[in-house]
C-alpha cells in the first residue's frame, strides 16, 4: 500500500495544530504496519471507496467508542493520572478536563462527556463560583 503523506509532511503542516500532528503522526504509524495481511480485494475496494476504513489505519490501538465510568473517577479518582476525588467544584471540572484529554479513544477525546449535571451537582455550592469554574 502506497501513503502520500510522510511523517515529515505532516510536521511541517502549518494547518494543522500540534495536537492534529500527533493524531495524524500516531495514524500514519497505524496505517504503515505491513504485518497485517491484507487481501487484495479488500486494498481495491478501499482505494475505489467502495468501503471505509473510518481513516483508523490497518492496526487502531485506540478503541473507536469507550463508555468511562465518570461517578467511579470521581469516587475513587484516578492513581494512574494521579487525581484525587475532587472535593470542590473546580477540582472535579479540572479532574473531567484531564481526563477526557487522557480517555483511550480513536477521536482523541470521548464521544461520552458524562451526565455533566448528575457529575457536578453535589459540587455546586454557590452558582456564580460555579460558572466560573
């Protein structure tokens, strides 16, 4: 299989934002594993666009959906990403914000956000502060 783009092209890539590099530069290493057998007719019906690959390369190491248990995160935290269980309002955005940045996920970021109400209501102590944060 041929790629037009090189990892080269997409660092010089002024469109794109560093974090658009690192997605395109992860899928481009996705896309240029030959250790996985590809059927010809399947490369040919990919090239006529006749199927999709949903641009997630021959070898994705990140699952396309992921459902985070948000209620356990602010529970127990996280040890990994070493959060606390947030104690405040602006502890439990910041701790939604770092996580969403760090879910496993093929777009990056999740496709669930979480019941953001449910999450953040017992946080709410004054509505102004609550805005801000």
């Amino acid at each position: 299989m041929e790629y037009s783009r090189t990892a080269i092209d997409i660092i010089r890539d002024k469109t794109l934002t560093y974090h658009q590099q690192l997605v395109e530069l992860a899928k481009l290493g996705e896309s240029t594993d030959t250790t996985i057998y590809l059927d010809p007719e399947y490369v040919d019906a990919l090239h006529r666009n006749v199927i999709c690959d949903l641009n997630e390369g021959t070898a994705p190491y990140r699952p396309r959906y992921n459902c985070p248990d948000y209620e356990l995160l602010f529970e127990k935290g996280c040890e990994f990403l070493e959060l606390a269980p947030p104690t405040d309002i602006w502890e439990a955005t910041h701790t939604l914000l770092i996580f969403y940045h760090n879910v496993h996920t093929g777009s990056s970021y999740p496709v669930y956000l979480g019941n953001i109400d449910t999450l953040l209501d017992p946080f709410i102590k004054d509505e102004e502060e609550a805005r801000r944060a």
